[in-house]
C-alpha cells in the first residue's frame, strides 16, 4: 500500500495526518449539531414549517456521515501515538520473513 519500506518519520507523519482528520471530523459534527439545533428552534418558533431544517438536516447529514465513514472504517484510535504504533505494527506485519 505505501511501498516497500516506510521510514519511522513517514509513519509518524501518515498517523499525524489521521489524527489531524479526526479532529476535523468532530469540528465538523460539532458545528453540524449547533447549527441545526439552531435552525429548527427558528424555523418551529417562528413558522412553524419543517420543510428547511429537514432539507439541510439530512443534506448535511449525509455529508456528515459520508466524513465519518471515511475515517473511522478500520480505524478505532485517536491520538498520534497509537496511529503510529499501530501503522508500525501493520506495516511490519506486511514485511516478508527471511
């Protein structure tokens, strides 16, 4: 997947990026729940009709949970330590025994 060999610089830099995608993800989720939860108090106190918050709920949604997929698929840790231990696992698990 990344070639024959990986330096331990390279792991750390690839469980840094995956770290720093974590983050944005709950930025993301973050501001995807504030923003509703603020569209449908507005829209309910003041027409009454559900037909916008639900658009850009379940647009948003969508898009939300597409990111979130995407992440977390095969990956079920959060700090840069444990990525690039367990890219340095998996990447010496893969190597072929002399």
């Amino acid at each position: 997947m990344y070639g024959d060999q990986l330096t331990d610089n390279q792991l750390y830099t690839i469980a840094k990026k995956r770290v720093e995608d974590k983050k944005d993800f709950f930025f993301h989720l973050i501001i995807y729940i504030s923003i509703n939860i603020i569209l449908w108090i507005i829209t309910i106190s003041e027409s009454g009709k559900i037909i916008i918050p639900i658009s850009t709920t379940v647009g948003w949604g969508i898009g939300v949970l597409n990111q979130g997929i995407n992440l977390f698929y095969n990956e079920k840790s959060g700090s840069v330590e444990k990525e690039f231990k367990k890219l340095k696992r998996n990447f010496n698990e893969d190597e072929p025994e002399e």
